[in-house]
C-alpha cells in the first residue's frame, strides 16, 4: 500500500489502539501529503484538524491549541462570535435582551463574559448543525521535533486525547532529527512512544513525480526560465534523488546520504534564475555544469550532510563531491558561495568572476 492509503486505512479505524507516527526528512512532503492529498481523499467523510507543535512549551498550551483548532475547524461560528464578542457586537446584543428579558439578557452576559469554547466539548465525531451531517475528526501533530517542551510531555498529551478521547491521531515528525535528544534517555523517549504510538510509517516520496510536478506547477520568474528547467529536468533529477538503495527505510534513514528537501530544492531553482538572467544579459552561456554544481552546493549549505546518521553542516567541495559526483568546483564564483551563505548580491563581481573562468 501507498503512504497515502496507510493513511486513510488509519483514519477510518474505529477506537483506534493509539496514534500514528508519520515521519521522514524535512522537506519530503509529509504536511502537503496529509493537508491536500489526504484531505481531499477524506473531504467527504473526516475533518483534518491540524495542530503545529514549532515552538509549543507547556502541555495545557498544547491541550488549549488543540481546542482552538477543533473549533477552527469544526465549528468556525464560534470563532466568529469570539471575534465579534471582541468587538462588543455580543454586548450590545445582551444589553438589548436584557431589557426584553432580565432573565435571558443575564445569561447573555454569562456567555459574553466567559470563553464561548468552555461550553461544548471536543469530540472525535461532528454532527453539521444544518445538514446533520456526521463526519469523524482526525487530529494531526505537525513538526513534534522543533516543540520546546519534552518529548514524553507531548506525546502524553497526545496519548490523552487518543487513549481517552478516542481521537485518531497522526504524529508528523523527522525523528531521525531527535536522535541527539533520545540518545540522552533512550528509556523514557521508547517507553511514552511505547505508550502512544501504535504504527510508524516512514513517507519516502516519489522523487521523480514531485520533481516532475514542483517544475510544472511552479510560477517561476519567466516563461523562457521555466523552458530552461524544463529541457534540464534529468539533470535536476541527477542532483536530487536519492541513489536506488536509499529508497529503503532503513538505509534512508541511517548512515551517510545527501539532503532531500523539496523546499530547499525549489527555492534553488528559484534563486538560480539570478545567476541565468545576469549570464544572458552579458550574453554567457549558462552551462548545465554550472546549474548541476549551483544546485549541489545550495543543497548542502541549506541542509547540511548526513554522515554516520548525524547531521554536518560544516563541509567542504571534497565533500559535496563525494555525494554528489559532477559537482564542479571550478563553476561556481565566490560570489555565487557567499550569496547563498549571507543572502547578499553582486552582479557586477559575479560577471567578472565568471569571464576570469571563461579565459
């Protein structure tokens, strides 16, 4: 089965025996598989509530956003009640019932004063209040790995409204990242994963197909730049995906392999078009050893090198060399390495850096 259909084969468990942990590398396209593919698979029948874990520090914190984002999701009146309660529309609105009716006007108030969401439960079903409509909830736990509260904290949290709500959970994480952190106490990470989770499916993409789609789909600065992906499609491919035996789990996410972040690759395409606008201007060839080693470098400078199952972001050309065989030192400018680095551009310096390589 797909990643895709595990997915929906969970969701549509009834009383589920704990979450599932969905992970792999940054950048492979977890969150855009579960907020479009698997929303769209579902649209008919679940409610995919989202909550991000960047930044969470405290369990009610997190037990107050998932609230939030099930009434968000659920029931987005609310929402616009609080909002207009913010406004003083609700109290407006009471003054006027209380003096039509004392009675009716105070419990008005009540409700203007209190937190509307205090009132009604979360449930892992949903009835439309129009159409009777039930569909179940699925809760999904973005990014667990850059949450600021302990790992066994979160997925305790999880577990309550799992175990004892009867949520169907996902967990979305890289844990090959939190390997510095377990490896400090392996026992209490294994035993509260133990405890919460019932399946880890490892997301290995298809490479081809993405990269297919991101050149495709992507409102890139020119027509004529686009055309110029497009024609060098394989050789994006040659840069990018992963070699035929890190297509297994285990290898993919163990030992030493290069960087697969579709983010990072897309916004390399992206600030390629520099460096090919400023060449044609000067009428320079851009050459596909340039664009091959452009991307290389970028890939590596944004996302570092997995060696020995930790992550390197200290490297060398010898280095990139070793993952990737045509990167070419000698293409890429000093300028070009201390762009990507400090964000800061030179056309001038670029354009004489390259007309030094062309003699």
């Amino acid at each position: 089965m797909s990643t895709l259909n595990e997915l929906i084969h969970y969701c549509n468990e009834d009383d589920p025996i704990g979450a599932l942990m969905l992970t792999g590398e940054w950048g492979c396209g977890k969150t855009y598989l579960i907020q479009k593919e698997l929303s769209k698979a579902l649209k008919d029948t679940h409610i995919i509530v989202r909550v991000s874990l960047f930044g969470m520090n405290s369990a009610s914190t997190l037990r107050d956003a998932v609230r939030k984002r099930w009434f968000e999701a659920c029931m987005p009146f609310i929402d616009t009640l609080q909002k207009a309660q913010r406004g003083g529309v609700f109290r407006a609105f009471s003054s006027m019932l209380y003096r039509v009716n004392p009675l009716a006007g105070g419990a008005a108030g009540v409700v203007v004063n209190a937190d509307v969401e205090d009132f009604i439960p979360i449930k892992p079903e949903f009835e439309d209040l129009k159409t009777h409509e039930k569909k179940k909830v699925i809760l999904v736990y973005d990014d667990l790995e850059r949450a600021k509260m302990d790992f066994a904290e979160v997925l305790g949290v999880i577990n309550d409204f799992c175990e004892n709500h009867r949520f169907n959970s996902i967990i979305s994480v890289n844990e090959e990242s939190l390997r510095p952190e377990i490896e400090k106490d392996p026992t209490t990470y294994q035993l509260a994963k133990e405890k919460t989770i019932s399946q880890v499916l490892y997301h290995i993409p298809d490479y081809n197909e993405v990269i297919s789609s991101i050149l495709n789909k992507t409102n890139w600065q020119t027509p004529e730049y686009k055309e110029y992906l497009l024609a060098n499609e394989e050789l994006i491919r040659q840069v990018f995906v992963p070699e035929k035996e890190a297509f297994n789990a285990k290898t993919l996410f163990r030992g030493d392999r290069k960087n697969h972040n579709f983010r990072t690759l897309k916004k390399a395409m992206q600030n390629f078009y520099r460096i090919y606008a400023d060449m044609g201007e000067a009428e320079k060839e851009v050459t596909t050893s340039h664009l091959y080693s452009f991307l290389a470098y970028y890939l590596v400078a944004k996302g570092g090198l997995l060696k020995d199952g930790k992550p390197h972001l200290t490297f060398e050309d010898k280095d990139i060399q070793e993952f990737y065989p045509q990167y070419s030192a000698e293409s890429m400018t000093d300028m070009e390495r201390g762009w990507i680095v400090t964000g800061i551009w030179n056309k001038d310096s670029f354009l004489k850096e390259i007309a030094d390589i062309k003699q």
